[in-house]
C-alpha cells in the first residue's frame, strides 16, 4: 500500500480560498463544466437533498447556487439505513437528490424510490476507470446512481499512543495497552467489516459463510472487553480528540484529516488484513418534480469545480472519481491536493486501490442484515 503519508497540519488544511481557485481562471471555466446549467426561474429555486451531513454548504455548492440561483435545502442523516427508513417514510417526491452510501443504492432502485438517469449526461469520461460502471450503480446498461466521493477506512489512531506498526494488523484491539481504549463510531457496517477483515475473511468481509460469521462474532467477542465506548459522528471526533480512545477501527481520513489539521495527533491506516471503501452516490428521487434542476446539481457535483470542492468539504473530506477533478484540485489547491493522497505523482489514494487491499462495502451477502445488527446489538450491551 505504500508509505504512510501523515496528514499535513497547516492552517489551511480543508480551508478552500475561493479567491485564490477563481483567480486565473476565465468566466467560461465558471460554466461549471456541465453547459446545460441555466438559472432556475423564480418559482422553481429550491431543491430538496437527502444527504450525509455537510454536502450542502456553501464552501461546496455555493458556486452552483451562484450560477443557478438554486437554493439547495438538505435534509441530513447518518448511516445508511436511516437513510433508507427516511426516504421509505416520505411522501413520492419529497427528496429531488439522494446521496445514498453506493451499497443502498440497489435497496432504492428495487424499492422503487429513485429514477433511472441517462449517463450521457454525466462526464463519466473524466472518471478514472474503476468508477466509470461502479457496482450496484446500473442494471444492465441503465443507470441509477452517479458516484460523487469515497474513502477508505481501516483503523484511525492516536500516534502518541500507537507506531504505524502496531497498527498494521487488526490484531493491536486485543493488545492490552489498549485496554479500555478502543471506541467504535455506532453504526454496524463499516464496524463489523473492518472487524471482518481482522477476524480472517481477508477479501470478502460481507460475503461470509456461516463459519466465517461465527469468526466474525468470535473476534467481537474477544475485542468487547476493551471497549472505550460507541460514539455519534460528532462524539467519534471528540473521543480521539481527548485520547478517550487510543484507536477506532471502521472509520479512516474522513475524521483524522480534520483532526490533524487542528494539531490533533492522529493519523489513519488501512491494517495488512485490509480496509473497506465507503462510497457516496447521487440518485435522483422517484417522482420529483424538479427533475432538470437535479440533474443540473449532479452535473455540478461531477464538473472538476464541483468535485474538488467535494474533496475539501469542511465536514469530513474524501477522495474523488473524477481524473478532471484531481486536475482541477492539483491547478488550484495544491497542497490540499498533496494531503490528501490525489496527486499524480508518488504514493497515491488509485494505488491503494491498485494494491487489493480494498474492499467494497456492501451490505450483508449470505447473511440477512437483521443477523448483522442483532450481532451488533449485542456487541454494545
């Protein structure tokens, strides 16, 4: 997988000067790379967006809401199956844009609760190839979902507490210098797969037979006792900012990047077991009445602008598909472009991927996901 690159801990980090990106750039470039985009009428300005928190702030969607005079309204959740139970509980048409996690997306299409999209519309050729048919993302040659942002996740760590060695190997949960130190952000999916990972199903941590599950739950067993607590997306930051917990596997850069930009000492990796990739999607809701003005934000959210600011976004940052979009970030935010691994030269976020230590999340394969919650409602007991 490379070396380890440490976050930089400069007062910019994730701090995105729109002067300094608009400056030398021409008002074409400003067209947002998606021609179509057009101000909206009066009566037609707002779109509702389902979303992770974070994805509609002005310092990532400002320049659309500047061209369009669309104003996006978000509706926030954390976790995928909130996610699903949100939109199951809403009326057809209350959500324009969902940003679903990639593995809830076959959950929406044969739910009924999104529409098919036309992937002429979207600049799949600036997509690096790996994300250009993304799994889950098409039926056959239809298209339901458009990749907008991903990262990895393995282990994040206090490094005055742990060396990038013990933390190669899973196995450090079970070190007793982490005795009472080891907290999990509260949601079963990317838990229980990097736990996969440590617990021997090296490759395929959701596609496991019954032997493996029980492998699974052997390995939660064994980390229970060194539990330092389950934690909110807000209290997962807090927990490594004080040192309540040493290491917190399941998550990755989207919290320690943030953190060591305060001078947090902090840092992530993905162990030799392997990690998981958490994957954010845009869909366009079943029945929305806006549905250019949703194709014009995901347009946006694909342009190289739109995908740069994506990557900064000062709610938690993230790698992006777009080749363009490393382009545009290199050409105008150099140093972020260096933190956060998207460069074109030296150890980069494409050769982890290249390295086959990354795993897609999914939701569960051989198991229902009910068997995985009810495992993961007895591990916080």
């Amino acid at each position: 997988m490379g070396k380890l690159i440490r976050p930089n801990t400069g007062p910019d980090f994730g701090r995105l000067n729109r002067r300094s990106v608009m400056k030398g750039m021409g008002a074409g470039a400003m067209a947002l790379a998606a021609p179509s985009i057009v101000r909206a009428q009066d009566s037609d300005k707002v779109l509702n967006l389902l979303t992770w928190p974070g994805h509609a702030d002005p310092a990532v969607i400002g320049p659309f809401t500047e061209a369009t005079g669309i104003e996006v309204v978000a509706k926030e959740y954390v976790g995928g199956d909130n996610m699903v139970a949100l939109v199951n509980q809403s009326p057809v048409g209350t959500y324009d844009v969902i940003l679903s996690d990639a593995e809830f997306v076959i959950q929406l299409r044969d739910g009924g609760f999104i529409d098919p999209m036309t992937p002429e519309d979207y600049p799949f050729e600036d997509f690096f190839p790996e994300f250009q048919k993304f799994p889950g993302h098409w039926l056959d040659d239809e298209l339901y979902s458009v990749i907008i942002r991903y990262g990895f996740l393995g282990v994040s760590y206090r490094t005055d507490m742990l060396s990038f060695e013990e933390v190669d190997t899973y196995q450090i949960l079970l070190d007793p210098k982490v005795s009472g130190k080891v907290g999990y952000f509260d949601w079963y999916l990317p838990s229980m797969g990097c736990l996969s990972c440590g617990a021997g199903n090296v490759g395929h941590p959701y596609d496991i037979n019954d032997a493996e599950f029980e492998a699974l739950k052997t390995m939660m067993d064994q980390v229970k006792a060194q539990t330092s607590g389950f934690y909110s997306m807000a209290d997962t930051f807090s927990s490594l900012t004080n040192g309540d917990a040493a290491i917190i596997p399941g998550v990755g850069d989207w919290i320690t990047q943030l953190l060591a930009a305060d001078g947090v000492p902090v840092a992530s990796w993905v162990p030799k077991e392997g990690g998981v990739q958490w994957t954010e999607s845009m869909c366009i809701g079943k029945g929305s009445a806006k549905q250019d003005m949703a194709k014009q934000f995901i347009q946006y959210m694909t342009s190289p602008e739109g995908q740069a600011l994506s990557a900064v976004m000062p709610a938690y940052t993230a790698s992006v598909p777009s080749k363009a979009g490393w382009e545009f970030l290199n050409a105008n935010m150099p140093d972020d472009a260096a933190r956060l691994r998207m460069t074109f030269e030296d150890n980069n976020v494409m050769d982890d991927y290249a390295a086959g230590k990354i795993n897609i999340r999914k939701t569960p394969v051989q198991q229902e996901i009910e068997d995985w919650t009810d495992v993961w409602t007895d591990f916080k007991a």
